[in-house]
C-alpha cells in the first residue's frame, strides 16, 4: 500500500513508522508543514525525543526508502490507499468551543489532491458528528468525490488511544477502534488497521483485541471522549476528596488505598494539576455537543483550580509569599516528557505572581533558554530558595534533599514524589495530606 500521513507529531510520526515497519512493500509518505521537522525526518533523526523505540526505528527504515517525510500533499495524497490524519486540534480558551483552524487546513488541501478510491482515517480526538458533518461535506466539495464508493473515497474515524512515550506499546496493547459511515468504508478501515497493526492477546477483554468495529463515526468519536473524560472526571473527585482531607487532618492517600482494595473502586490519585494535550481538552469536546453534562464540567473547573489551590495552601502555612523566592520544580505536564501543553506549570505560576512572590522554574527536560522563552526564570539546584512546589513527577524529583533546596522554608510536593524521610525539619505538604508535617 501507499500510506499518507499528515501531520509528524509526537502521535504522527510513530504511526508512520509502524505502518512502514509493518510490511517492507508498504511506502508511508508523511506530510507537515514544519520543514524542519520534514528534514529531521528525511535524515533519520527523531525530531523529538523520549518516544521509546523511534529512534532506532527511524534509522532503519529512512534509509531503506520504506518512509520519507514532505511538505508537499500533491506529493503525498495523490495515489494513496489511505490518508491518516492526526493534526492537532484546539480549543479556544475563551468560549471553550474546539478551533478546527488547523484539521480545516489540512483537511481541505488533502482533499484537494484525494483520488479515487483512497480511505480517510481521522484519528484526532473530535467531538461527537464531527465526521460526518464535517469532514464528509467539506472533502466532497473540495474533491468532487463521493464518500462510500469505490469511484470515491471512505472515511472514517478510528482514534488514536496511545500516550506519548510509549506509543508502540500502546499500539500493541488496545484494541483499535473504528467506525464509518458506511458499511463498506467501515470494512475497508478495519482490514487496513488489521494490516498495519498487531495486538497483545488479552484475557481481560471481552472479545478478542484487534480492530473493533463501533458501527459508526459517532461511537468511535464518542468512544474516545468517553474513555479520557472519564479520567479527568475521576481525577476531580480524588481532588475533591483531597481537599476535603486537608481539612480533616487525614491523608487521603491512605483512604484511596484502602478504597482501591476493593475490585469495584478505582479512584485516581489527587494532583497540583491536570495537563496534557488530552485530559484538559476532550472534556471540553464532549462538552461542547453535550451542554447538560453537569458532572464533566463540574470536575473539569475544580481540576482547573487545584493549582490556585496548592499555591493558597502554601500561603496560609506562611502567612505571605510576598517577596520570596519560590521555585516551581516541573514545567512539563508530567514526567519524563517534554512537553508543556496545558502544564499545570502556568497556574502555579501565575498564582504565586498574584502573590507576589519571585517565582523561578526548574525543568531538568528544558534549558534555561527554553524556559526563559516562557517567560520564567530559571533555577538550578543548590540555589537558595524559600518555597520549592513540585508541578511535574520527573524521577530526577524523587531524590531530592534540602541541600539540593539551601534556605528552604516548606517543600509542597503536588505529586508526592519526594521522601518525606529526606526533609527533617522542613514542613512538607501534598495533596491531600492533612495537617502540615515536620518530619
């Protein structure tokens, strides 16, 4: 097969490769407007790092002519047994409503060069309808194709379900999901995935993991809002609780444990924030075809607030963080990646500026260039400091000691990643960890 790609980001790029690894006959073109990024491609060299296996993979297949990379869709779409697009899409902070800015774009100039007989897969998350009313439409238009016919083209949509870091595995591991618009569109994508996929036999699914088919565009879209929503409405009750604790003098650590003992309870861990270009946004997607979804948009604002939260906690121990020196340790969204979207980073920040304080940030994945790009002052350990709050659980954060922290006043740890054993005489507060400890 002719494969397209469209769009080589942290989730693009990986599905490239393993649809290129898949059969040595198979061409994988992938397309992005980033020349840089096409370059790095053309050369074998992964374009960013921490993705297992992408390097090695990357130097294996460039050079075997089994995947290039262009900016060019009139080189990319044109004779292509399928086009999987994965470009990123947005929602407007302000009204919440998802900015297609970016999939319109890309959409309309692969139309533009679709031929017949070509299956389109949109796997970016998307909100409910959105398939077929609008992609359909717009590539009809612009093609002069009809979708669901051999003379045209197919469409469908099939999500990606992977998590940066360990895509492959991922891929492996779940089954993947796929629903069209017509029956045959459906059968078409589901032989494809089943061509360019493997899987890990499951004992604790109920059918055989592979390609599932969900019968239509709107149950794989749902599918997908579904399973990640359910995340951050989780992580907002474990918050809740949480916060509750701090209240109570208990550690609701404990209860979580004790509560996740039992086979029906499966609560998530409390947090400083909720980041990622997943579980802050596709809530927001389902929310936005589903406005009665009181739960979801309830979970989401208190997700929202809990650096506000943590900062206000650190405050109330020290009566002001006017004037002090605090350190945000973390400005990725999690650890050991490199990547900042919806970081809880900015709220941290943002609340101890509104105090006053003189904040600095610490990213062991990010240089001082890179975060002063940001906006923020870099701090490197062994610099004095009044109050240090843990955002991102990077390994590096779990051996750290006062020495690393000289001057420090109070440690809040927001991912209870540190060893309390390693802060004697320093007051230590998490998420949900009752009254304030001196070790």
């Amino acid at each position: 097969m002719k494969i397209a790609v469209v769009a080589l980001g942290k989730i693009g790029l990986p599905l490239a490769v393993q649809f290129a690894d898949a059969d040595p006959s198979h061409e994988v073109v992938g397309v992005d407007v980033n020349q840089t990024v096409v370059d790095l491609v053309n050369e074998g060299t992964e374009p960013f790092p921490g993705e297992a296996h992408l390097a090695e993979k990357l130097a294996e297949l460039v050079p075997a002519g089994r995947l290039r990379a262009t900016t060019e869709y009139a080189d990319a779409i044109p004779g292509a047994d399928a086009v999987v697009l994965v470009v990123p899409l947005f929602v407007d902070e302000a009204t919440g409503q998802p900015d297609f800015g970016w999939m319109d774009d890309a959409t309309r100039s692969l139309a533009q060069h679709l031929t017949p007989g070509t299956l389109v897969s949109y796997e970016t998350t998307l909100p409910v309808g959105t398939t077929r009313g609008r992609w359909k439409p717009m590539i009809e238009e612009i093609s002069g194709l009809t979708e669901g016919s051999e003379a045209g083209f197919h469409l469908v949509f099939s999500p990606e379900r992977v998590l940066t870091g360990r895509v492959f595995e991922d891929l492996r591991r779940y089954p993947k999901l796929v629903g069209g618009l017509t029956a045959s569109g459906t059968e078409r994508a589901v032989a494809f995935y089943e061509a360019v996929l493997t899987f890990d036999p499951r004992e604790d699914l109920p059918r055989p993991n592979g390609v599932w088919d969900m019968g239509t565009a709107e149950a794989a879209e749902m599918a997908k809002l579904a399973e990640t929503t359910y995340r951050d409405v989780n992580i907002g009750l474990a918050n809740q609780f949480a916060r509750y604790a701090d209240t109570v003098g208990i550690d609701v650590q404990r209860v979580i444990e004790a509560c996740n003992s039992q086979p029906f309870s499966h609560i998530h861990n409390p947090g400083i924030a909720v980041g990622g270009h997943c579980i802050p946004v596709y809530p927001r997607l389902y929310l936005s075809t589903d406005a009665d979804a009181t739960v979801v948009r309830t979970a989401r604002e208190a997700n929202a607030a809990m650096p506000e939260y943590a900062v206000a906690r650190a405050e109330s121990l020290l009566g002001s963080l006017s004037g002090l020196r605090v350190v945000v340790l973390g400005a990725s969204y999690r650890g050991r990646v490199k990547e900042t979207a919806f970081s809880g980073v900015f709220g941290t920040v943002e609340a101890l500026r509104q105090r006053g304080a003189r904040v600095l940030v610490h990213d062991p994945m990010f240089s001082d260039e890179e975060l002063a790009a940001h906006g923020w002052d870099a701090y490197r350990l062994g610099e004095d400091v009044d109050v240090a709050i843990v955002q991102a659980d990077h390994p590096e954060y779990a051996g750290l000691t006062p020495a690393d922290l000289p001057g420090l006043k109070l440690l809040l740890d927001g991912r209870r990643i540190t060893d309390p054993a390693a802060f004697t005489g320093v007051p230590r507060l998490t998420i949900g960890g009752g009254e304030p400890v001196t070790a």
